[in-house]
C-alpha cells in the first residue's frame, strides 16, 4: 500500500478520538416547564447536558410519566465503549502501519458492524425507558408509550424531543468513510499494476 494510503488510515484511526472530547449523541427535549429546553448529552463513558442539572431535570420529568430515572452508572455501556474504540484506534494504527488492503476491510466492517450493534443497543436502551412505565405514575395516559425517537423529531404529550448525532460521531463517519476509500484506492493500485 503506497505511503499516502498507510497515513489515511492512520487518520482514519484517529478520527475515532474525537469520541473521547465530544458527545456522540444528543437527546433535545422541549416542555412547557422547560421552555429554554434540556439537552441530553451521550458520551462515550458518562451522560451529561448542557447544564449542570439537566439528568436531575429529565428525571424530574421522567417520572411524572413513570419512566424509571436515568442513572449512569447503571449503564455498563459507558464503562466499555472507551475500551471498544481504544482497540479500534490501536488496530486501525497498526493496520494503516501494515499496509495490508484485506486488513483495512477487515477492521472498516468490524467497526460498521460495532457501530450499528451501538445503535441497535441504543435503541433498546429507549424502548425499555419509553415501555416500562410505573402504574403509579401521576400522569397515566392509557396505551400511550413515551419512547424517544432514535433519530428526529417525535412529539410525545407536551413534549417535543428531538434525537440527533453529534460531533463525536462524525469522528466514527470519517473512520469509516476515509477507511473504506483507503481500502478502495488500495485495492486499484493492485489491480492497475
């Protein structure tokens, strides 16, 4: 693999650090009682928001609808993922140092894959909060479910939520993205000589 290729991968690679400096994820919700808004941030290892008491302020919320409170340390998630993207960062350096085309395919897949096992845990991670409500909640709406939207915009009673990606995941876009054109060029270097 030519030398330009290896230093793409390597960037590739490191693109996944910026999980580590800024959220992955971003929960906006609207209520009469917070005009101003609350913003859920996910990181990688802890979850937090644009103020101090904005977990407090979900939770507060969440339980006048019978949602079990948010607690992080509940979340074994956050004490793994930091070692899940350390290990993609390392191997995704040591391949870009290797310059093996089937390597880098190999190691853009795996992280596709592990990337769409996040979503899908996140996922179940809002339908269990959104399903399993307490039957002594003070606001009971028969049928009504308050699941989160994964992505966009959902209006649930008063509430407006809005569910978006943020800069943290770009870094796993471009790791992707920049991986898989690193395997693409590889492998017309190959096919050309």
């Amino acid at each position: 693999m030519r030398i330009y290729l290896r230093i793409l991968m390597v960037v590739a690679a490191l693109s996944l650090g910026t999980l580590f400096f800024f959220p992955m994820w971003k929960i906006y919700l609207e209520a009469p009682q917070y005009p101003e808004g609350l913003e859920l941030h996910i990181w990688i290892n802890k979850l937090g928001g644009s103020s101090d008491h904005v977990l407090q302020n979900f939770n507060i919320l969440n339980h006048y609808i019978g949602m079990e409170a948010i607690n992080p340390d509940s979340f074994a998630e956050l004490k793994y993922m930091p070692y899940i993207v350390i290990f993609f960062m390392v191997t995704g350096v040591l391949i870009g140092l290797l310059g093996k085309p089937k390597m880098v395919l190999y190691w853009v897949l795996l992280l596709a894959i592990a990337g769409a096992v996040g979503i899908a845990d996140f996922y179940l991670w809002l339908y269990k909060f959104g399903t399993n409500l307490s039957p002594e909640a003070p606001i009971k709406v028969p049928g009504m479910t308050y699941i989160p939207p994964l992505l966009g915009h959902k209006t649930l009673l008063n509430f407006n939520a809005l569910s978006l990606p943020a800069w943290g995941s770009i870094g796993i876009f471009l790791a992707v993205v920049i991986g898989g054109l690193v395997y693409l060029f590889s492998r017309r270097k190959i096919n050309s000589t």
